[in-house]
C-alpha cells in the first residue's frame, strides 16, 4: 500500500471517529448543518440585487422574461427610481439576514463543539480510571492531563471546522456550480482549471502538516510534565535549591516547542499561499476574459459582477476542502494522542459472564502464581499463599522482593499470568472486578487524602455514610481528638494531599477510611514506616480494631508491626521461602532471623530465640 493511500486510509478513520461522537449530539449538529445551508443560499442571492441595480437601472436593459414575471408576482414597481430603492433595500436586508444567521451558525457551533469536547474528555477520562496500575506507572502524569484537558478539543476541530464545513462546501460548489454554468459555460470550466493544481499541493503537503502537529503536540505533552513534576515536588526543589536549573529546564522544553511551532506554521502558510496563488490565478484569467466579454457585448456589466460574485462562493468553498486537510492534520497529532490511550486495552476487565460476588468469608488463596511488569520478567515465580477468614498474614521481605505485587493480586489490580487467586474458592478473574474490589479495603504507605473536608475524605469508600458512621470510624482509628480541634471539626477543608496534616494524622484518617468501608479484606501496605514511636502505638491501637475479624495481609519493613501476625510469609526475590509464626521463624535462623538482627540487634534476636 502506497503511503498516500495509507495517509488517505488513516484520515478517513480519523473522520469516522469525529462523526461518532457528533451523532451523539445529533440535534445540535443539525442546526449547525441547516445554519450553513442557509448561508449558503443567501450567497447566491446576495449578488442579484446589485446585477439588477447595474444592468436594469443603471445602463437601462430591459427585464427578460423571466424576471418581468418574478416582479410582476412579486407586485414590485418596475420603474429605474422606486427599483433602485429596492435593490438597495435588498441588499440591506440580505445582509442582515446574512448577520442574524452568522450570529446563530456561530452559538450552534460553539455549544455544538464544547458539547462533543467534553463528551470525548469525560470518556478519556472515565478510560484512565479503568486503565490498570502498571499503565499509569509507566505514563506520566502530566501528559495524561493534557490529553485530558487539551487533546480533545481536536474532536472539535475535525467535525466543526473541517467535517461540517466539507459538507456545507459541496453543497455550496454545486450551486454555485450550476448557476455559473447557466451564466456562462466557458468562464465556469476556465475558474475550475485549478482545482488539478490544487489537488497536487494538498498531496504535497497533507503528511508533512500532520506529521509536525503530533510532534508539536508530543512537546508540549512533556511540558506539562516539567510543570506537573516540578510543583509535586516543591519541598525538594526549595530545600536544595534547585529552582533555577528548573528555570533552565523550563525554558529549553519551552524553546523546543517554539522550534516546532513555527516549524508547523512554516508548512501550513506554504500550503496556504499555494492554494491562494491558484484561486488569485483563477480569478486573474477570468477578469481578463470576463472583460474581452463585456467589451465584446456578449456579456454585461451586471452579469459580470455576479459572476465575480459567485467565483469567490466557489473558490471559498474550494479552498475550505483543500484547508480541511490543513485543518485536519493540525488537529490529528492531538487526535492520535487520544485514540492512543482510547485504544489502549485496559488488561484488567470483566470476563463475558463474570459473576458478581456479595458477601464473603475472607478465604483467600495464591496458588502457583506467576506474574510480573515486562514480558520475560516475572516478580513472582510460583507463589503459593493461603489466609484463612479472620486471619493476618504479614509479608516481609528485602526491598523489590514482590511484597507489593503480592497484595496487588488480591483486589484484581493485576491479573497473574500463570496461576490462580481465589477468594472463598472463586477465581477472582471470573468475577466482576467492582464486586471484588467492594470485599477488599486498602491503607497505603502513603495514604491519600483529597482537597475536600476531612468527613468527604473518611467517607471516600462509603459516600451513603452516615455522619455517626464517620465519627465512629474517627474515634476507632484515634482520629477523633485530632479532628475535633481542627478549626471545622469534619468540616475542615484538607489540603492538596492532605498537606495540612501530619502524617500520623493522614495515616489515621486512612485507617478510619478503611474502618469505615467494612470490607472482610484488608490489605496494609507499610501503614506504620515513615512514622514516630509515639504516633505508631495509636496507629497500632487503631490497626488492632481494624484488623479485628478481617483477613488481614499486612505489609511491613518494620518488623514491631507484624509480631502478632497468625503466619509470616517471608518472600525473596519473587518466591515466598518461608512461612511461620515470629518465634517459629526465629528459631529457623533464616531470612527472617537475619533481618530481626539487622532492625533490633543481634544479641536481642538471639535472647528471644533462648526464650522461645
């Protein structure tokens, strides 16, 4: 397949995608449609009255036949002095009508391509949130964003300043197409010798434009990165004083995309003189000939100056088909950026006829699963767990061991690639994957918090919550006291994540969260190892409620936190190489034992061993 036909394919699916999403607002694409269509023929009115002015009362030609019979219709006065009112009265009121159409063509199409816009950014976004966690480690945040906020306002682009004009343009050229040919035949084949001419810069240049406007787009994605990046990480910035080379750093993406900026430009305002050279060239043989004409007698002042008229209706048109590849391709790079994560599966999905799970025991088991993040490269090599209901299993194990990925399997973040994860004996990937994320709550390391009250945020997983739920939740996880001296009580507004309070204080209202959900499954991740000694007994106290009655996976470099764990799993390098109680585990002298050493010293290990 030639690249040609593979650009040309490429557009057209382009184009079925922008219709897609038009029909969904097919009202409003109609009154855009039906706007245009009435412009149109007002163009080909607008002319008339000035041929009438010029021919029947200037220079006096008589009325043909026809025209006698639409004023005598009409009942207008055929004398040159009342006639010249009405032309002009004509031309006045064509151009309001003109204006009042203009006013409304341009409200249907802005409410028609907003509506279309976050039509596209809602299903982008709703996209992302079902994407799977190793999608968005490998994405960065702030392109995301602009695709969200930005790219899709290509979908307007396509259909309201490309696709609608297209269909307004032929409807336009046929009639100004068949009036000029009635007017006169040879001036309408010589204002159409351009088009081939045309048609050679549109093929020259269509690959190049849409080329540059997805690079175009691509630098200014990876600013937002910059930007994104840069403001997350602000306490590191200031405190090693970094905020010049950022400057640095800023100023050169920025520099980037000026460099293709008007690189882009520069190809869209060749391809634009171009096409503007052949229809200025258009024009120039048909005043030279249109003049011969007039002078000759074959054709009159009137006829001429409508004729003129009606070339430039039908050059516009010519030049808005030919500008919609210009149009198009400026806005297929943002297009492509879309489509590119539309298209992306979401590798963690509702199987055909997956069931719904309600109520569950807790009974969770990791037969000889299999799984990692690059093909080739598995985390875990035939991991074998199982938690009975009510149970805690602590996971601890050496930095990058796969404790994290382990928990992940639970909720469905992942699906393994050998193996199976069940709970109370169902295959979690048979299941509706809301239905099993419902059973399951989660307490990160670093626990997120929203910029919304303190009450939003502790009823995030449970927004049906009534106020007594959320205070009890408080008051469970020793968030209470704390939140009663904020200057709103529940009602105090967090900061962006929760930058307002310490982060003992965010860790507790994470574990209120979970309290409040009620899930039979609780996974923590590390809740305890950024945290002082003081503020890690009440979060001990609060996890104790939490876990009561739960089966608990617990996750922890920290070792005080998983002695009263009912099994430790001890994973290494993908593969659990131990399981045991604390003693247990001690006695054995293993992996375990040696990283008791390492946090509380070898002496202590080796007197709890004797005591065991």
């Amino acid at each position: 397949m030639s690249r040609a036909t593979s650009q040309f394919d490429g557009m057209i699916r382009l184009c079925g995608w922008g219709l897609r999403y038009s029909l969904r607002r097919w009202p409003a694409m109609l009154a855009v449609l039906l706007a245009m269509l009435l412009k149109t023929g007002l163009d080909v009115l607008a002319p008339w009255p000035m041929k009438v002015l010029v021919d029947n009362v200037l220079y006096g030609k008589p009325f043909s036949a026809s025209m006698s019979r639409l004023l005598h219709g009409w009942m207008m006065p055929t004398d040159r002095a009342t006639l010249a009112t009405w032309c002009v009265a004509a031309t006045v009121v064509l151009f309001l009508l003109g204006w009042c159409v203009g006013v409304v063509s341009s409200l249907a199409n802005i409410a028609f391509g907003q509506r279309m816009v976050y039509d596209l950014a809602a299903d982008l976004f709703g996209h992302l949130q079902r994407m799977s966690l190793r999608f968005h480690a490998r994405k960065s945040r702030g392109d995301l964003i602009r695709r969200v906020t930005t790219d899709c306002g290509a979908i307007s682009t396509i259909v309201k300043d490309a696709l609608l004009p297209v269909a307004a343009s032929v409807f336009s050229l046929v009639a100004m197409f068949l009036v000029m040919w009635r007017m006169d035949r040879g001036l309408t084949l010589l204002s159409l010798a351009v088009l081939p001419y045309m048609i050679l810069v549109f093929r020259r240049y269509s690959e190049p434009m849409m080329q540059a406007g997805y690079v175009q787009q691509e630098r200014e994605g990876q600013l937002y990165d910059v930007v994104e990046q840069t403001l997350s990480a602000m306490p590191v910035v200031q405190a090693f004083g970094r905020e010049d080379d950022n400057d640095v750093r800023f100023r050169g993406h920025t520099a980037g995309i000026l460099s293709v900026t008007l690189g882009a430009t520069n190809i869209q305002m060749r391809f634009k003189i171009l096409m503007g050279l052949a229809t200025r060239a258009g024009t120039a043989a048909i005043l030279w000939l249109g003049a011969r004409r007039v002078l000759a007698g074959t054709l009159t002042v009137g006829d001429m100056l409508v004729f003129l008229s009606y070339l430039r209706s039908l050059y516009g048109p010519l030049e808005s088909l030919m500008y919609t590849s210009s149009t198009i391709q400026g806005a297929a790079g943002s297009a492509l950026r879309v489509r590119e994560i539309m298209e992306t599966d979401h590798e963690v999905t509702d199987r055909p006829g997956a069931r719904s799970m309600e109520a569950t025991r807790g009974h969770v088991r990791l037969e000889q699963v299999t799984f990692g993040y690059e093909p080739g490269q598995a985390v875990l090599k035939e991991v074998s767990l199982e938690a009975l209901p009510g149970q805690t299993i602590a996971i601890v194990g050496p930095t990058g061991a796969g404790k994290s990925t382990l928990v992940s399997l639970v909720p469905r973040f992942f699906d393994p690639w050998d193996g199976r994860v069940s709970i109370d004996g169902q295959d979690v990937r048979g299941l509706q994957l809301a239905s099993v994320r419902r059973q399951v709550s989660v307490v990160l390391q670093e626990p997120f918090l929203f910029p919304m009250s303190v009450a939003e945020n502790i009823a995030y997983g449970r927004p049906e919550a009534t106020r007594k739920e959320i205070e009890d939740a408080a008051r469970a996880a020793n968030a209470h006291g704390f939140i009663t001296a904020l200057p709103d009580g529940y009602e105090t507004m967090v900061g962006e994540r929760g930058a307002t309070l310490s982060g003992g204080e965010r860790q507790r209202l994470s574990i209120a969260r979970a309290l409040l959900k009620d899930a039979p499954i609780l996974i923590l991740d590390e809740p305890t190892s950024s945290i002082d000694a003081e503020t890690e007994a009440l979060l001990l106290q609060a996890l104790q409620r939490l876990t009561l009655g739960r089966t608990t996976f617990i996750i922890a470099h920290r070792l005080s936190t998983v002695r009263r764990a009912d099994r430790i799993a001890v994973v290494e390098e993908g593969r659990i190489v131990d399981v045991g109680g604390h003693d247990e585990l001690l006695r054995k002298g293993g992996l375990y034992a040696r990283l008791h050493a390492l946090q509380f010293g070898g002496a202590a290990s080796r007197s709890e061993a004797v005591r065991a």
